[in-house]
C-alpha cells in the first residue's frame, strides 16, 4: 500500500542513521582505547615496579597544584579524591583513588554524547591527519584534564570555596611580575572577561539571586573574542560557526519556544544556570567550535581543548555548562599563564643566547607557529565544515535571518570559491546545500 510503501524508506533512512551513529561511537572508542594504552605504557616506564599503573599519579597532580600555589590551600586539597577522604592527603595521595582507565571512559563516554564529536573521530579514522600525540604527552594531558575536572567539582560544590581559590589563583598570577609580557592581546582579553565573569559568580552566588538577563552581553562578547581571532589566523569556516553561537545569547527564544533567564540551583550549590535556545545542540556546536579553535595553540593542554574536555564540563547538563566552563577555564589560564611566564623569564636571563635559539624563542611563542602547520590546516579544513554544517542547521531552527534582514553584508571565506549574500544566513552554508531554489519575493537562497 501508499502508506507502507512511505514507512519503508523511512525505515531505512532510520537503520542508516543508527549504522553511521554506531560507526562513529566505535571511532571515537578506538580513540579512547589507544589513549588509555599511551597512559598504561608510560605509567610502566615512570613507576616503581609493583606500583598500580592505572591509578591516577598524586605526585604529578600535586605539582600542578603546586604550579598554582594551591598545593597548601587545604580546604581545597581536604575535597579532592585520596586514599583517606576528608583529610587533608600527602602529595603521593592527591587523587591516588582516580582509576585513569574510568577517568578515560568518562570523558570518552561524554564525548560519544556530543554528534558533532562523533562525525569528527569518524571522519579522522579514515583520514590522512597524522597524531601527535606519544605516551608522556598523554600521560601529562590525562592528568592535567583530570586535575581540572576534580578542582571543577569542588569549586561548584562550594561557593565560599570557589571565591577563596578564585581569589588565591588570581593573586598568583598578579604577584608574578612580567606575567603579561609573553600573552597577546587576545589572550589578556580572555583571561579579563574570564575573571570578570567569576567575580559576577561569587558575588550571586554568595547573595543567593540572580539576575535573569545574565550573560546575555558578556557570553556573546566573550565567543566573538575566539571569532576574531579564528578570522585572524585564516580559519573562516570556524568562525562562522561561532559567528551563529555568538548570536544566539541566554534567554533567548527559539522557533516556538520562549525564552528563560538565568538562575541560580535550588541547592547548596547555587550554581549558575544559563538557558541557551535550543540548549543541547548550543552546548553541542560550542564544545566542538571551541575544541577546532584551541588547535592553534602550541601548548599541549590547550591545544588538546583539556577544560573542555573534563567530563564535568563536556557532560554537564545544558544550563549549567557554562558555569563549570568558566570555573574549568579559570583554572586552566592561570597554569597557562604562569608558565608562560616562566619560560619567558627563563629565556630573559639567558646570557648570549645564540640567534637560532633566539628565533626558535620567539616562533615557540606565537600561536600563528601551529596555525600555519599543514596538519593543522588539514584538521582545521576537516573540522570547520563539521562546525559550519552543524551551525547551519542551528541558524536555521532558531530562524536568525531575520536580525540582520537589513544589514545586506557578505562573508567570503577563503574555504569556499564564492560569496554568500546576507541574510540569507548569518553563516556560510555548507556546499551540499548551496544549489538551493530563490525565493520569488526576495530573490535570496534559503
């Protein structure tokens, strides 16, 4: 019959999309398993014989602690993972109780939630972009994810926690003299808003209110920050993708549905809530556009996306993602910035540094060192279409167009041979849909 004849190729197109869902999902476990192998390898090669190789190094994480003059903060230390909980551990014990292996599972589990991630680590099994990454940068990277990911934790547990070792981090960073110099000007704006933004925390949090237009200026600005930076180094796709992230701020409504401002949690948490449009495939869009954005970056953790990729941030729930971000991002720029810092000092107090090594100084210090590298360029290609097709469908179902009718732009993008008028998307689209009819009263592409 007509009706069973439809149901068919929907069911086919249904089993399709299961088949290519499980392919991904297996990619992205493959990935998961060799990381674990990495970390199991050189866990053998570091520890004494006969010491557990999959539980969490407690030294190695102490002096990252150490790194942030938070290894002596004991409110702090007394929350985190040891063999004796409650106390205050030894620097051998700090997270000791961590299995890497189901630390691993976790952040690959949340990943396996995220689509866009899925596609990427398919599409990477089949292609030709080589990893970089050998046994101890993965041992280091797990760790330095596993670290933020049980500060985060406690941090948002704890108000009066959160403002002490905000404050503590933040007077770290500004007693360190020169601690500026070796940052550019993007990242001096980030770690501003950053800082902004928790003072905003720990103030509302500590009040117990909120204001419902939270966020609606500050998380915008703060992505078009990445924007224009992406735009500096050559990566346009991804920044259209954030262009259509930046424009969709808390509290606004999407196609059918009404707004909702911020909030605060109903528990002793007091977390900060931010209701994004469409808030799973929002948080979906940012995770991946900001994992490609990080990519340019020469420092390993950074350049691997580690405050995104703790599973308290990647598998937060919607509202409260971005409040575990920032605390997560928080801490992540102040061990950026401190070493910086100290390899810019170290190189200051060289006597006759030779000029080859004076030149290799100045390139390991420029984010452009990784941006104009042919796998970052192929990855970048690969990954900004995900981001651009994924931004796309966003724009679509939030239907933006709209905002700019009047504005009558036009974006070229070096990834694409044409130009695509505005406001027929805020956004590039992605050339499978290019070849879309016109409409008749306005003459533009859906």
């Amino acid at each position: 019959s007509g009706a069973s004849a439809i149901a068919l190729p929907r069911r086919a197109v249904f089993l399709a999309a299961m088949v290519v869902a499980a392919s991904s999902a297996a990619a992205l476990h493959r990935m998961s398993s060799q990381l674990v192998a990495a970390v199991e390898r050189h866990s053998v090669r570091v520890r004494p014989a006969g010491a557990p190789i999959h539980a969490a190094d407690g030294e190695l994480l102490f002096s990252l602690l150490g790194e942030l003059r938070l290894d002596s903060h004991e409110p702090l230390l007394r929350e985190l993972p040891s063999v004796a909980p409650g106390t205050t551990p030894c620097p051998a014990d700090v997270g000791a109780a961590v299995d890497l292996r189901a630390f691993v599972g976790a952040v690959g589990a949340s990943a396996a939630a995220n689509p866009l991630l899925c596609i990427l680590a398919e599409r990477l099994s089949s292609s030709a972009v080589p990893s970089e990454l050998d046994d101890e940068s993965a041992y280091q990277l797990v760790h330095h994810c596993l670290l933020l990911d049980l500060v985060t934790r406690a941090l948002a547990a704890d108000p009066e926690l959160a403002a002490a070792v905000y404050a503590r981090a933040r007077g770290t960073v500004h007693a360190t003299e020169g601690w500026w110099r070796p940052l550019g000007i993007f990242e001096l704006a980030k770690l501003k808003t950053v800082e902004m933004t928790l003072e905003r925390f720990v103030e509302h949090r500590r009040a117990g209110n909120l204001p419902a237009n939270f966020g609606h200026i500050g998380l915008p600005f703060n992505i078009l920050e990445a924007v224009m930076q992406d735009l500096k180094l050559g990566f346009f796709t991804n920044a259209a993708a954030g262009l259509a992230l930046s424009l969709a701020s808390p509290g606004m409504g999407s196609a059918g549905a009404p707004g909702r401002g911020a909030t605060l949690s109903g528990d002793r948490r007091r977390a900060v809530r931010m209701h994004m449009p469409l808030a799973r495939q929002w948080r979906d869009l940012y995770v991946s556009w900001n994992l490609a954005f990080t990519t340019a970056y020469p420092d390993l953790p950074t350049r691997y996306g580690a405050p995104l990729l703790a599973p308290c941030v990647l598998g937060a729930p919607p509202e409260e993602f971005m409040f575990h971000r920032v605390l997560a991002l928080h801490t992540h720029m102040c061990l950026y910035v401190l070493r910086r810092s100290s390899e810019h000092a170290a190189r200051a107090d060289e006597a006759q540094p030779t000029a080859a090594a004076a030149a290799a100084a100045v390139a390991s210090s420029e984010v452009a060192q990784l941006a104009s590298d042919e796998r970052r360029r192929t990855l970048a290609a690969l990954w900004g279409d995900i981001n651009l097709d994924a931004a796309w469908r966003y724009e679509r179902r939030l239907r933006l167009a709209p905002l700019v009718w009047a504005a009558r732009l036009r974006f070229s993008s070096g990834m694409a041979a044409r130009r695509v008028p505005y406001p027929a998307s805020l956004i590039l689209p992605p050339p499978a849909r290019a070849e879309r009819p016109r409409t008749k009263a306005r003459g533009l592409r859906l």
